[in-house]
C-alpha cells in the first residue's frame, strides 16, 4: 500500500527488503534502537523517519508528507537556531539526533552593569556560584560538539528570506542560509527609563556577579524573580525591602500569592505597596555605595525617599526580537511587548519561522517548558511526530523562603474560563512536622485544589506553599496530565510525616472531604473550619494543622459554602464577621458536635 501512495505521487523509492540481505537481522536491530519502531515497513523521508504504514498515510492525510517530500536541499543548513536559550539548545539537539545539519547562534550583549565573564576577587559564595555556571554552559557546549552541531558565537540577523547575517565579536560577518529557523532569543532585563537607573542599579543577571555584598537593598518589582532575589537576601541576613507597583506575582493565584508575602515579611522582608521610582541618586561612592531612592505613589501624590546601599531591579523582562531583522521578512511582532505570535505548533506568521521559549506570545515563561517546546517542534519538524507541547499544565515553583508551587489555573483564570458555579475549590492550613518542633506558626502553610465540578470533579488547579513545594508539585502535574480527580485524591493514601501527607492524601481526602460533608450534610455551621479567631476550641491542641476558628472569616469568604452562614459554637455571621451571641461556651464541649480528624 506504502508503495502504491508513493508511485501515486510520481516519487521514487528505495526499497531495502530485510528478508533478501544477508544482514538483514543485524539492519533491523538498529533500526528498532534508532525509531524505537520493531514492525516493517520503516518508511524515511528525507532522512526523516516517518513510521509504519498507518503513520504514513496519517502524514499523507495531514499534509505533513508532502512537506517532507519538498525539503529544499539547496540551504547550508536544514535548521538553524538563534539564540542559545534552554528552548534553542534542545529544539537543536533534537534536529540533530534526528540527523539534521544544524547550526546554534548566540551572542550575548552585557547589559550596562555586566554579565560578561570579567575577573573579579570574589567572595566564596559567588565565586562558587560563577563557577557553577561556567560549568552548565561548558556542558551545554560539549553537548552541542557531540551532536554534531554547529555552534557559531556570533549575532544573527537576518538579511533576506531564509538567509542570515552572522557578526561575531569582533565585527566579522559571516552569511548562512537554512530550510528553516527557530528564534530562542530570550529575553533580557527591563530599565525603569527614570534617572540613575542605569547608572547605579543592578539587575536580577547581575546580582551573583557582584564582587561586593549588596547591603540594604531595595527590589523594585513584583515578578517571582524580584520575591527569589528578595528572599534569597533577606535569607543571608540583609535587610531587604520591596517595591511593588500593583499586584504581585501578576499572573498565578493572587490568594496565593498574598500568603507568599505574608511568608516574606515574617522572616523581615518589608513590602512597599503602589509606589514607584522616579529617581535614584548616588549619596556615596563605595562597595556598596549609597543611594537615594526617591518614589511615588501609584495612587495619589505622596512622594518618598529611601536609603539603601543597593537597587536591584526585577520589574519584567523585554523579548530580544528587536534587531535581528525579523520585519525584514514580515515576522509579525507585538509592537508593545516584542513578542511573536505563534499557533499552536510554534510557527510564526512567516511558515518557515518558529519560535520557542520567553519570545513566544502568552506563553509560561518557565525553562522547563522551553525545553519541552523546542524539543517536540523538532520531532514535528524532523521526525514526522504530532505531539504538541501542553502549555497549560505546565508546573512551576517560585522558590521564595517559604516555596510555593502550581500547576494548572489560578483561580481567577479558572473563574474566568469555567465560571464561577462550575467550580469547587477545596482549601487547607497546615503544620509540617518540622515545624512543630521549632512552634513555628501553624497557620502559614497553605494548599488549595481547584476542581471542575462538572468533569467529575477533575482537578484544573493546584496550589501549595509550604517547605519544599516543588517537590509535591512536580507528582501533582504528572497525575493532573492523567487527569486527576478529587475523588482519586481522597482515595490516595499519604505518606507519613510528609508535607506532601496533608497536601494529597491526609488534607484533601480527610480534611477536605469531611469537612465537605459536616458543613453541607450535616449543616455543622461551625467557624472551627476557617482560619484563627475568637472561637477557640478544644480540638486545636489535639489537631494543630488548621481546624481552627472564624476571626479572619472575612478574607476566606470567596471560599466558603453558601450554606455555611453562622458559627454554630460562637454565634459569628462567618460571612461578614461580625460577632454574634457568646453562647459558644456552652456549645464547644456539645456531644452532638463533630469533630475534625485529629
């Protein structure tokens, strides 16, 4: 049948037929190593392994086949890369396991302060850190040679369609052209545009560099990269404040992401809300200086200064789309943000054009993803595979003092998709064990599932912060891929003493499941299911981990059932928090109450 689509065509073919080589045996055990494909026939276009009869004609259906069947082999290269980020390098490692000639360009800029390699008499700590970094882009390099990759240090730009201009250090340029191009050029640290900010504050690339410790520092900026830099110094012992314009962590759950700085500022971090720099001056030449911040508010007039030894700088990043002649060849570019616009293969306006990585449009600007990205645009675009990258389950960590992972929608995003009555969030405080020892407060670590109620309760939210949320993360998104519910949840045993125990098995299967059931089938309306107050029970001792009172019932209203109206120990309106009748006393010891799990 295979032979019969080809002659269709009018193209020819070579026939290998195992059963008449001597060989043969020997030839189909590398060809089940290099395809991972056992039956016959292994049909190649191109060089490119398309599969078996059926994916064949799959590809044929699907206009993929002739594609391959009109590579032009008239180009230096079947791919080319600019741009040597995470999503770059294994989109071009792929290509070239897939036995394409490709070729990987990177240049970097140094910004105003630095990044480039420079000698510097550095502390222990960032000398370590330097040298750890030397080494990851030693790798990426001999990981690149062994590939067969071509890897140029020089600036890509391009001239004309599918040709380039490749200027290295020194000015030297050098002309190359390519089937095809991914652009992975990254992005680099936004400027305020007030006075002194390129002059005197550093940036998020150059903070490990400093040959100095910073001292007082101001963060300018809400991102997670600005909450990582702040954490990371307030947790050397540095006084550290924040700056933020509006929201923080703009983007992820914003319930969650005020409970990451109620995290921060327990440990010292200071948060200035809706204010901005307009000016920083240097006070005092040094390692470090001093400098004088001065900033308005976003909502009004007040203006205020600040002194602090450094300003760093983590207010965004811009895509570094800019000057490599994209509109040279009609790569549509937002104007605003720098970004492309791409499909859901990655392909720009231009077909030839791909993009992976922090350049793309409204995309998760994680590594990991990246990486995944580039790594499926290359078996798409060599070998004849269909899978496309998953961009909404894709997990990820802020790594502030006090972690905090997800994956999935933020619950704002999922109101907005699913609306508000198709969902059922489910909610918990917890106490890692190690924490009971040091009495640290049992009210910070916190873990949320949001489920849509109408897909059998399947899990399209998760959240969690708390001591090493990456790791509990990182098993949630695989179970969220094979569509995790929140009755498997409840029917996952937890693992003891773990942070992951409360978070999957113990918190969403017990605490979450019967509290479900007291305060809806039993109409328990008791306070004890929201966070600290004036109702107080007995029980707190016995479970510490988050059966607690009403006091701060107001902040967790979006939460509540609608049924849960009233404390049925303390009398409080639970919705609006207003106190009611003290008749908890004789209430709290009630047989007829219903316990929390202890």
């Amino acid at each position: 049948m295979v032979k019969e689509l080809f002659s269709s065509l009018g193209v020819d073919c070579n026939i290998l037929e195992l059963d008449q080589v001597d060989d043969g045996a020997s030839v189909q055990e590398v060809l089940s190593e290099i395809t991972n494909q056992r039956t016959v026939p292994n049909i190649f276009v191109n060089k490119v392994h398309v599969g078996g009869c059926d994916r064949t004609f799959q590809a044929h259906q699907s206009g993929l086949l002739q594609k391959l069947l009109q590579e032009d082999p008239a180009y230096d290269y079947d791919l080319i890369v600019i741009g040597g980020g995470s999503g770059g390098l294994s989109c071009a490692q792929e290509a070239a396991a897939l036995g394409r000639r490709v070729m990987v360009l990177d240049l970097v800029v140094p910004s105003p302060q630095g990044t480039s390699w420079v000698k510097h008499n550095w502390e222990t700590m960032t000398e370590a850190i330097q040298k750890h970094v030397g080494s990851l882009n030693w790798s990426y390099r001999r990981a690149l040679r062994e590939k067969a990759v071509a890897y140029v240090n020089s600036y890509g730009e391009f001239v004309e369609h599918h040709k380039i201009k490749a200027t290295d250090g020194k000015g030297q340029e050098t002309y190359y052209t390519a089937a095809k191009f991914v652009i992975a050029t990254g992005e680099r640290p936004r400027y305020l545009g007030i006075q002194g900010d390129k002059e005197y504050c550093i940036t998020s690339d150059d903070l490990f560099s400093l040959p100095y410790c910073p001292g007082a520092t101001l963060v300018v900026g809400a991102s997670s990269v600005a909450l990582e830099c702040a954490g990371f110094l307030a947790g050397l012992g540095l006084e550290v404040t924040v700056m933020v314009r509006s929201q923080l962590l703009r983007g992820f759950d914003q319930e969650m992401a005020e409970k990451v700085a109620s995290s921060m500022q327990q440990i010292g971090v200071r948060f200035l809300r809706k204010f901005v720099p307009v000016e920083v001056q240097q006070l005092e030449r040094g390692s470090p200086g001093k400098l004088k911040v001065v900033a308005k508010s976003t909502e009004g007039t007040e203006m205020i200064e600040g002194l602090y030894n450094t300003v760093l700088l983590a207010i965004g990043r811009d895509s570094c789309t800019k000057k490599i002649g994209l509109e040279k060849i009609g790569v549509k570019v937002n104007e605003k943000t720098g970004k492309i616009p791409v499909n859901d293969v990655e392909q720009s306006s231009v077909p030839y054009v791909y993009a992976v990585g922090d350049v793309v449009e409204g995309k998760p600007e994680l590594t990991p993803v990246a990486v995944q990205a580039g790594r499926l645009l290359a078996r798409r675009l060599f070998g004849g595979r269909l899978e496309k990258c998953d961009y909404i389950n894709a997990p990820t960590v802020v790594f502030t003092p006090l972690e905090y992972g997800c994956c999935g929608y933020a619950e704002e995003k999922a109101v907005e998709v699913y609306r508000k009555e198709n969902l059922e969030v489910y909610h918990t405080l917890f106490w890692p064990l190690e924490w009971t020892v040091a009495c640290r407060d049992s009210n910070t670590c916190y873990a949320k599932i949001i489920c849509s109620k109408f897909d059998n309760d399947r899990v399209i939210g998760f959240h969690v912060l708390g001591p090493k949320a990456g790791e509990i993360t990182q098993g949630f998104a695989a179970a969220m891929k094979c569509g995790l519910t929140k009755q498997l949840l409840d029917d996952t045993i937890g693992i003891h003493p773990t942070c992951a125990q409360d978070d999957v098995g113990v918190t969403f299967r017990m605490w979450f499941l019967r509290a479900e059931l007291q305060y809806r089938q039993l109409s328990v309306n008791s306070c004890r299911f929201l966070p600290v107050g004036r109702c107080s029970p007995p029980w707190r001792s016995r479970s510490p981990r988050g059966w607690t009172s009403c006091r701060r019932a107001a902040e967790a209203k979006p939460l509540l059932s609608r049924s849960l109206s009233r404390c049925r120990f303390c009398e409080d309106d639970v919705l609006s928090g207003k106190p009611g009748d003290s008749v908890g006393a004789r209430r709290r010891d009630s047989s007829s109450a219903v316990h929390p799990p202890g």
